[in-house]
C-alpha cells in the first residue's frame, strides 16, 4: 500500500473545492483515495499553513473564518485513511542538504522540508506544484493527472 502525503495546494483545494475547476478536481480526487486502499498522509504543518492561506485576506476577497479551516483541518486530521506523519531522523539531514545542493532560497526553503518529510516517511508527495520534481529521491503525484 502507497503512502500519499498531501501538499499545502491540495488540502487548500479539499477546502475550498468551489474556487476553480483545477480545485475541485484535485477535492474529487482526494475524496476517491480517501475510500479507496491508498494511505493518506499529512503533516502538522501542512494543515497549519493551509489554514494560514484559507484566512488570509490578501489571499482570498472573503478569507475562511479560522474555526471553519481549523474544523477542515482536524476531520482531515482525524479520517480514518490519514495517518499524520512527523519528522523522522533523517529529515533534517535531507532538508539541509536539498537546500544547500540545490541552492534554495526563499519560498523555496519551506518546499524543501516537506519534501524531506514525505521522502523520509516513503511517502510520495501529492502536489500540483511542479517545482517539487526537483528534489531528488522525492516521488511526486499530480492529482491533475493521475
């Protein structure tokens, strides 16, 4: 069984499924996994940062209340199909490293700790985004095209 370990755009696409067509595909999407055989993974910190986009008004012209992100996020938490994974050992080491060989800065920096928690957990990373095909060693899934 594949471990699934869904990026910031994805549980942001969960929540708000209205908010264009790639959205609600990507809600659909997570909805079949989350009944089927595959294990689905998240992290603290991606439902932390989901909420923070979710609410934030520079980000949406009526930004979530936080007890309704905050409520997405704990029954995403606590499905029967989510796991939540942490940081193992080896996540440091990978994040560093996935830093310093590819010369993150920035935005980039935070994409690069996740990507060290997916491939240290054996996850592979459900994202949109493409710019994780970056990092070596990281299994990425688009649910766009899966």
């Amino acid at each position: 069984m594949r471990v699934l370990f869904l990026d910031v755009n994805v549980c942001l696409y969960a929540f708000r499924p209205t908010m264009s067509d790639q959205a609600a595909a990507v809600a659909d999407w997570l909805g079949a996994r989350l009944s089927g055989r595959d294990r689905v993974a998240v992290s603290d910190s991606v439902l932390a940062s989901m909420v923070r986009i979710a609410t934030h008004p520079r980000v949406f012209e009526e930004p979530a209340p936080p007890a309704t992100a905050l409520d997405f996020a704990a029954t995403l938490r606590s499905h029967p199909s989510v796991g939540v994974v942490t940081p193992g050992a080896q996540t440091w080491q990978a994040f560093t490293e996935y830093v310093a060989d590819l010369r993150l800065k920035g935005a980039d920096v935070p994409d690069a700790y996740l990507a060290a928690v997916a491939r240290g957990s054996g996850a592979t990373m459900v994202t949109t985004d493409r710019g994780f095909t970056r990092f070596p060693g990281l299994r990425v899934l688009d649910p766009t095209t899966a």
